[in-house]
C-alpha cells in the first residue's frame, strides 16, 4: 500500500518554479529519499506534503489524507523535523518534550524517547547548551514524539560532524525498523546511498529519475572495476571469456578488469576455481554520484 502519493505536483513562488511536475509514491516502511542540490525544490515539496504549504496543482495524499483539508488529523500521524527547526534557547530537553507529547493523542513514551536518542542525561539541560549533534537528535526525537506513521526528516546531517552523522544514520535505521516511513530530504549522495531504499532525484524543480540507489547506478550503465595480483601466472582467456567481463589488462604485476555489475563474482569464482589466489584484491565501482550527475548533467551535488 502507498502511504503518500504525489502526482503532478506545482509550486510557484512569484516568477520562481520551485517544484515541475513532481510525481511520486512511497510504500509503507520505507526510507523514500528526495535527493537534489540546494534550490531543488525539495523543502518545497516536503512542505506541500505535510500541510504547510499549499500547492498551485497537483494531488497529494498522504495516509489516504489531504494534507491540507485534513490537516490536523495528518498533524497527529505525520511527525517532521524541518531544516532549522529551532527551540527557545533555555528551553530544556525535558520542558520541549512534555511540551510536545501535549500536541498529541497518543504520544510516545518521552523518556523512553531520550533513552534511545541518547539524550536521557540531559534532560535538564538547556538547548542552547547542546552540541549541534545532540540538537539534531532532538529535532528527530520531537518528530517521533506523537507516534507517527510517517517521519519527514529535511537535511538532518548537515553541519554534523562525522561520527555524530554516522549516529544519526544508525537513529534513522533504527526508526525504519520499528516501523515507521522515512520520507529523507538530502543533498548528501553517501547518506542517500546508505539510507534510501528508493529515492526521486530533483533538479530544478523536476523529477529526473526514481529508483533504488543500485537501480540509478546501473542506469547510466557504470561499470564495476576489480584489481588483483594473481598469485600465479594468469590465462587471461579464463577470464576475458566470461559474458561479465569487458576490458582486461596488466598495469605490471596488477590485473586490472573491467566489466559489468556482476563482474567482481564472476571474475573471483573462476580464479577460486583455477587455485589462482587474487592479492590485494579491490573493486572499483561506480558511485551514487557519478549516476546522479550522468542524470541530472550536473557536475557536483555537494
Ligand atoms: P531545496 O529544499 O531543494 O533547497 P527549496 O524548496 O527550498 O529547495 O527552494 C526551491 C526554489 O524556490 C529555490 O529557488 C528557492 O530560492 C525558492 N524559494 C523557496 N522558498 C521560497 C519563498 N518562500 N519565497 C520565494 N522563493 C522561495
């Protein structure tokens, strides 16, 4: 069952087009990401899908609900955490989440909330006193709070440093896991790839492709690269043979082979098979962002 649906979505602002003709679904329990450089349209869309803005056209839905026309029922099934959301300086943990489990039916257990966000021993602390981190955390905690259905989580990495990005990645798995469907805004190609199992690549506006982070590599028909040095002398034919493999050559000791998605298998059974052990063996392979700038034509996303 889809628990949005997005057809032929409009958004002006004055003379800018901020959102084309967006169209798309996202099925229960997954991490649907909308991916695209700043300028894309992607809060746009987001907002439009939450109520809180109101498109010129198009037809969304979201638990079979009109976002706007049913707004404060979404309100209770939809938890968000917009990009700089932010809370009154001396507001503490504590205070932000009771106040937050008000708005709702049926709120979530807000310790067990802090617990498994990591902030449990600050709940007596003020925001301003959190590390950008811990914020983070808490804007997805306080889009948890009401139980949701669906969680809209907008650039919940940027300005994050390294490690606390990997813990909010783990948080967003984590999320998926119990149940919850991630809609993902990102401008980040490695978070897109590690989260999303599907995503919508926006450029100006439009949707350029929908597919799984596998599906739009293997679109712009990339080829997987695997280095080797092979422990005995090589006959190449074994391996130039093989339907997979498209190009071999030596670059001294090193066999380099190039070749399509399933090549790295196909070229490492047939060395197993042979008794040829493949040294400081590496695969090369063709990356999110190449596929999003062979689609999009743009160089960089970040
Ligand atoms: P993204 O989230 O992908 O960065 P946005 O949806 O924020 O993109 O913006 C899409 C386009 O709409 C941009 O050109 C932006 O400048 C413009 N825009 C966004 N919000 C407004 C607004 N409130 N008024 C005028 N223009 C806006």
């Amino acid at each position: 069952m889809d628990v949005i649906e997005v057809r032929q979505l409009h958004k002006r602002y004055g003379t800018t087009t901020a959102v084309d003709d967006v169209s798309f679904t996202v099925g229960a329990g997954e991490v649907f990401g909308i991916l695209g450089p700043n300028g894309a349209g992607k809060t746009t869309t987001v907002e439009c899908l939450t109520g809180l803005r109101t498109p010129d056209r198009g037809v969304i839905r979201v638990l079979g609900l009109d976002p706007r026309r049913d707004r404060d029922e979404l309100r209770q099934r939809v938890g968000v955490q917009l990009q700089e959301s932010r809370l009154p300086d001396r507001q503490t943990v504590g205070e932000a989440m009771d106040l937050y489990r008000s708005f709702y039916r049926r709120p979530a257990d807000g310790g067990r909330l802090l617990e498994m966000l990591g902030l449990a021993a600050k709940r007596d602390t003020q925001y301003r006193r959190l590390s950008g981190g811990q914020k983070q955390r808490l804007a997805i905690a306080l889009a948890l709070v009401g139980s949701p259905a669906v969680a809209v989580l907008d650039e919940l990495t940027t300005g994050l440093d390294p490690q606390a990005r990997r813990d909010t990645w783990d948080l967003v798995e984590h999320v998926r896991d119990s149940g919850v469907t991630v809609v993902l805004v990102t401008h980040f190609m490695d978070e897109a790839e590690r989260l999303c199992d599907r995503l919508a690549l926006i450029d100006s506006g439009r949707v350029a492709a929908i597919d799984t982070p596998a599906g739009l590599v293997a679109r712009v028909g990339a080829q997987q690269r695997v280095r080797f040095r092979p422990s005995v002398p090589l006959d190449e034919r074994l391996l130039t043979d093989l339907p997979e493999v498209a190009d071999l050559r030596h670059h001294g000791e090193q066999v380099v082979v190039t070749g399509s998605g399933t090549v790295l298998q196909a070229v490492t059974s047939v060395l197993a098979l042979h008794h040829v052990v493949a040294h400081d063996l590496r695969v090369e392979q063709a990356s999110l962002d190449e596929a999003y700038i062979t689609l999009t034509g743009r160089r960089t996303a970040r």
